[in-house]
C-alpha cells in the first residue's frame, strides 16, 4: 500500500481490523528491519518505503536467485522423471 505513496499511522491502520496498536508494532517491525520509515508531520507520524533497505533485500535475493533456481529445475527434472514411471 505505500507503494502509492505516504500515509499516516491512521491511514494504514484504517485499511485493517486488528487494532491501531498492532499495526503500530508491525510498522515498529518494518521500521526495525529498514523497510519503512517515519517522518513527524504535526501531530501524525507519516510512513513510506525505505528505498535503501529495498535496495539491500534486492541485493541479496539476486545473490541466492541463482541457488534457487537451479533447485527448483532439479525439482522439476524430479517430478517429470516421476510422471513418466522412473524406475
């Protein structure tokens, strides 16, 4: 959702039906792990993406995307071999 753009605390909880407190842990989580900042504007605390930690967790998923993928067509042989009644 903040892909759109900013919002406040009261926006995204808006958008939930757990309570405005659990989504201020999880965005405390997000905050933790550099996926999300906060910005003060007035009296309202304003969210959006944390274009550096995107940045670091597409950096590493391009590290182990080759280890995955060469796992998962070893799976695919696998289950082909299968299909056909592999001995």
């Amino acid at each position: 959702m903040l892909v759109r753009g900013p919002l406040s605390v009261g926006e995204i909880a808006g958008r939930f039906t757990i309570s405005p407190s659990a989504v201020s842990q999880h965005l405390k989580v997000l905050r933790t792990a550099k996926l999300v900042r906060a910005r003060v504007a007035a009296q309202q605390r304003i969210y959006e993406l944390d274009t550096e930690g995107l940045a670091e967790i597409e950096s590493w998923l391009d590290g182990v995307g080759p280890l995955w993928q060469k796992r998962l067509e070893a799976l695919q042989r696998e289950r082909r071999l299968e299909s056909r009644g592999r001995p």
